[in-house]
C-alpha cells in the first residue's frame, strides 16, 4: 500500500507576487499555493491577463480552489498588510531562509522575474530580506521554484 502524506488544513501563509512577468510561473505558484492551502497575492501591473492561456495551462483545474487577492499597487498590499510579517526574497540578502523563525499568517515576497523587488523596498525592510543559498555560477533560481523552497521551509517549521 502507498503511503500518502497530507498536509494541516490551513497554515495560513501567503505568498505575494510583485508584479510577476511570466504567466507560467505565475501558474505553477497559483497550483502550489492550492496544494499547501496558501493564500496568494498579486500587485499589478502584470505581465499578462488572468485570462492568459499559459496561466490557466500551468495552474490546471486548480484555479477555483485557489485563494487570490489582486492588489492595484504596492501602496494598496502594504496599507492591506500593516502589522503583518512580511519577509522579502531577494539574491542581495545577507540571511538565509533558514536564519528565520516563520509563523503562521506570515507573508513572503517575490519581485518579478526581469527586475525583482524595488530596491528602496528591500533597503527598509533589510532585517526581513531572506535568500536561497546557491551556488555562485547562477544569479537566481527560477520564481516559482524559490517560492517552493521557501514555503515549504515555513510549512516545515511549523510542523507538517
């Protein structure tokens, strides 16, 4: 008999797509978030239509179940956000995803594919800057593959 493995109900996490380019991607991040009950987060503009084909394709028929929120600006997510943790990815971090003791309700930032996340954001956030570690020969890690691996290191901090 195969031995199945289910996640908690909810763990309550979100994870927030800052104006993300590619819509495959974006769809691969939608599915994830259905599979760990995380809600997702998009700040516009974006690189293409929710109706995109790509998208869909990527998120499969998961889309109904997925928990979304559109926010028009960064303005809007971070005045919708105030008094929440919010952690911000980025290759320029000085501590590691694992430097950090996550908890539930906790949000993880992800800049877009070609430009990342503004700069002036991660200067005054900086105590909240995480990275993946990685070898020095590649400069990232693909979007959603780094959104993997950091919410899986929270769901695996706060217990499966």
């Amino acid at each position: 008999m195969e031995r199945q493995f289910f996640l908690k109900d909810s763990f309550d996490f979100h994870v927030v797509l800052y104006q993300p380019d590619i819509p495959p991607n974006t769809g691969n991040i939608a599915r994830l978030c259905v599979a760990t009950n995380t809600h997702l987060h998009i700040i516009k503009p974006m690189g293409f239509s929710l109706d995109d084909k790509r998208l869909k394709r990527a998120g499969l028929d998961y889309w109904k179940y997925l928990k979304l929120t559109i926010h028009d600006s960064l303005d809007d997510f971070l005045e919708f956000t105030k008094d929440k943790t919010i952690y911000f990815s980025t290759t320029r971090a000085k501590k590691t995803i694992y430097d950090m003791n996550y908890k539930k309700g906790d949000f993880f930032m992800f800049g877009s594919e070609t430009q990342g996340l503004p700069e002036e954001l991660l200067k005054e956030n900086f105590d909240y800057c995480i990275n993946i570690p990685m070898s020095p020969n590649v400069r990232s890690i693909n979007l959603s593959d780094s959104v993997s691996i950091v919410l899986y290191e929270a769901i695996r901090q706060v217990g499966f």
